[in-house]
C-alpha cells in the first residue's frame, strides 16, 4: 500500500463575526502569515467564514480571534480521514 503525504494536515473551518471585517485585508494577512493551502475568506463587513488548510491551526485560531467572535470552528485532521480514521 502506498501512503500519500499531505502537506497541510489540517482543514480548518470557522465563522468570524465582527465589525468592519474585510476579506481582502484578511485573506492579505493569511498568505503573508501563515503557511497552508486552500484558502477560502468570504463573506460581508459583518460576518466571514475561513476555510484554510494548515499545520497550525491554532495559529489560524489565535488570529481570527483578534478580528471578532469566533464559532462553528472545525478542524478535521486530514491525515486520518486519509487513512480511513475518524478525522
């Protein structure tokens, strides 16, 4: 069997309610910041949801956090879904 390698082994996925948010100065912040693939920051000046593949989610986490109310957060461990495991 031949094991394929994920280069960022965590999904993770979370709402941003604030104010002001902006998308773009977001999505500036992650690719400058942080190392990871996938990203996805859409929404309005109120509400955005994140959706980033990393290896440290926690970093994700801390950032967000300083932008507003974080929730509905997940972070799925890709690693394991790959080898058939509960992520």
């Amino acid at each position: 069997m031949v094991e394929q390698s994920i280069k960022y082994r965590y999904d993770t996925q979370l709402l941003i309610e604030g104010e002001n948010l902006d998308e773009d100065t977001i999505s500036d912040y992650f690719n400058a910041n942080f190392d990871g693939d996938c990203l996805l920051a859409v929404g309005d000046e109120d509400l955005i949801k994140i959706h980033f593949h990393t290896n440290e989610p926690w970093k994700v986490l801390e950032y967000c956090r300083t932008l507003g109310e974080i929730y509905d957060i997940v972070v799925e461990d890709m690693d394991r879904q790959a080898r058939g495991l509960k992520g």
